[in-house]
C-alpha cells in the first residue's frame, strides 16, 4: 500500500518560524515537500479530519491536527535518538465509515512494522479505526481509554463519539481481552454502565480515585496494547479547547503523568489524542500546549523503555508464593532493570494466550499474596481466560 495517497502535506507556515537545532521538528522527518519512508521509524504522526458532515472538497478539517503540531514542533528535542515521521494529514473517505477503514489500514501497516502510529485531532470515535488495527493481527488486544464519560450510549441518533466504546465492546470478531477506563466522572455516567463493565471483568476507575492512586494507575497503563485518551478528560483550566468544557477533570500534569508512563510501556502500540477543538480553544491555544506537552512526555516515556519482557532472562527475581488454598501457588516476576512487578496466571494453551498471562501489577499485590490473599488482577485475568 502507497501511504502517500492517503495523505495531504505540511503547510510551510506550521514550521516556518522554528528555529534552532534542538527543536523536535529539526529532529524529525516530515511530509512537505516528499512523504518520508516509515521503514527504520519508531514513530508515526498523523493528523486526523475533523468534522466529517463537511464538505469535502475545499473544506477539509485539519486546524486540531496542525495547531497540535505549531505547539509541538516548537518543544525541545528529548532524550534518545529519535527515529520519527509526521505523515502529514489523513485524507478522509466519502463516509465516516471509509474514514475509520483509512485509519484502520494505515496503523495496520505501520503497527506490523513496529512503527508506534501517533494520532492527533479528529473525534474520539476515530478510535474505532485504531481498534480495527488490531483485526488482522491474530492476537487478543487489550484497551485503555482515558475519558470523563464512558461513551456507552445505545440510542438511535446519537453522535459517534458518544457511543464508540459501545460499538467497540460490540464488534466481531471479538479481539478484545480487557479494556480499562480512567478518569471517569461518576455524576456524567450511567451506573449501568459500570455494571455492565464489571461484568465483564473490565476496569472503570473514577477521576477521584485516579487522582489519590495515580501511582497505581501504571499497571493498569502498563498491560494496554492501545490508548484512547479525549481531551475533554482534562479540566476546563488547562484544556478549555473542548465541546463541554468541565470544571473538574484531568490537570495537565497528570495527563501528562499518564502518557509518561504510556510511553515505558513496551506493550503499547498506537495512541490517539482527540476532540481538541480549536475554535473554542483561548488565543494562545492553551489546550494545544497541553496536548504537545503530553505528546512530548510519552515520546520521552517510549525512548525510556528498559526492553524488559522476557521473563526467562536473568534480569528478573522470581518469587513463587504458597496460598492457602486455590491457586495452591501464584508467581510474581520483578524486575531488576526497574523493580516493575507481574503476576502470572497458568493457562493451558501457553501459544494462544502468552500475552495475556503475564499481568502487570504492583508490590501491593504481592503483599496481598504473601497475606493469603488472591489479588483482584489475578481472579479478574483467570476468569477472561477460563
């Protein structure tokens, strides 16, 4: 597949003005006057339309893609070599549907060549061809999605972003092995749909809980194959550039916090920041600093990663607890390189589920296993793969 046919160059006016040789634009290739090969890439960004009810010829809605990247090409080089590519921006179908097949075929490719697709602007359904990525790739998929609503909603006439995560929990075939919500905002939500979740052995965290335990959060950031993050989850203060802005949310500096540790995660293999809406952003596009800044944290998170998933090397301690009853024994790996903690959970068919056996948790859960008691990771993983 030619990626250069699905996308439109730079405009000389995003980087016109960057000076210096530290900048992150002077240590990145990007689509202006060629396309850039994504072969020997870590990382991929592509700018997404925006309002798809508009007319296409002429109209084309990239300002929150290309105001992101005004904010983000201007911050300092982090540490590492970098090895990125901007795309440019994602030419939309004739239909929304076609729009999500675009995003689904380009991060197919770029995923099955280990290049991490990057992906900014568009509505936060646009993660349905983020999901589809993962279709073709024979293996179960685990979720992370950071919002203040769960966008479960299941009525006729409804906006797509309202009821992605819906469709998604809906789609065959099922490739879905866990999905985990953060940041929600109890007073928005249905409590129905937190049952439905815990149902299904899904994890919902509320903002509060978020916000007292973000340290705890890395785990669970950890075990996730793709991040799904809305803007709207951060508080109107920091990122007033949303539809409906809210009081309460997400500071910069935990948003920030996440994609951090989004970055170490090797598992991790594609991520999208979305409903940034510039037209209702402040004249100094405040909310698109905030979403460069996170960019650049979780840039700096995935040239930090310690290549510490094989178990069998010496760079793990292996700590094998007795129970008192079932399981008679639960295995925790640590590891060396960055003290991180997992738990394995035993499955018959080691080849189908290998990745999914092996879950991230805490030294908390260790304690609570070394106390007699199973930790809540290891029943909820049992009981999906069972």
């Amino acid at each position: 597949m030619e990626l250069k046919i699905f996308f439109s160059p730079l405009d000389d006016e995003l980087f016109s003005d960057i000076s210096g040789h530290n900048t992150f634009y002077h240590s990145i290739r990007v689509n202006h006057e060629s396309m850039p090969a994504f072969n020997g890439a870590d990382i991929a960004i592509l700018g997404l339309p925006g309002d798809q009810d508009k007319e296409k010829s002429n109209n084309i809605d990239w300002e929150a893609a290309n105001e992101i990247r005004k904010k983000l090409y201007h911050l300092k080089k982090g540490s590492g070599t970098y090895r990125i590519i901007d795309l440019g921006n994602l030419n939309p179908g004739i239909s929304l549907d076609e729009t999500y097949l675009r995003i689904k075929e380009v991060c197919e490719m770029l995923i099955e060549n280990n290049v991490l697709p990057i992906l900014i602007g568009g509505s936060h359904d646009m993660d349905i061809g983020q999901f589809r990525a993962y279709e073709e790739m024979k293996k179960l998929v685990s979720f992370l999605n950071v919002d203040a609503l769960l966008d479960m909603e299941d009525r006729a006439g409804i906006p797509d972003n309202t009821n992605h995560i819906h469709n998604i929990l809906l789609h065959e075939p099922n490739f879905l092995f866990n999905y985990s919500h953060l940041g929600y905002q109890s007073y928005l939500i249905d409590p129905a749909h937190i049952s439905l979740l815990e149902k299904l052995y899904f994890e919902a965290y509320r903002l509060g809980h978020l916000r007292e335990h973000i340290k705890e959060m890395e785990p669970i950031i950890r075990d996730a194959d793709m991040m799904s993050f809305d803007i709207g989850a951060i508080k109107s203060i920091d990122a007033p550039g949303v539809n409906n802005p809210r009081p309460f949310g997400l500071t910069g500096e935990e948003a920030c916090q996440i994609c951090w540790y989004a970055g170490l995660n090797e598992k991790l293999s594609s991520v999208g920041f979305y409903e940034y809406k510039p037209r209702l952003d402040d004249l100094d596009r405040k909310t698109a600093s905030v979403i460069a800044t996170m960019i650049w944290y979780f840039v700096e998170g995935f040239y930090n990663r310690k290549s510490e998933l094989n178990f069998k090397t010496n760079d793990y301690l292996k700590y094998v607890v007795s129970m008192p009853a079932d399981p008679e024994a639960i295995v925790f790996y640590k590891s060396k390189l960055s003290e991180k903690w997992w738990l394995e959970v035993p499955y018959p068919d080691q080849n189908k589920y290998e990745r999914n056996c092996i879950v991230p948790c805490n030294y908390k859960d260790y304690e609570l296993a070394t106390q007699g008691q199973v930790p809540d990771r290891w029943l909820n993983t049992f009981t999906k793969l069972y």
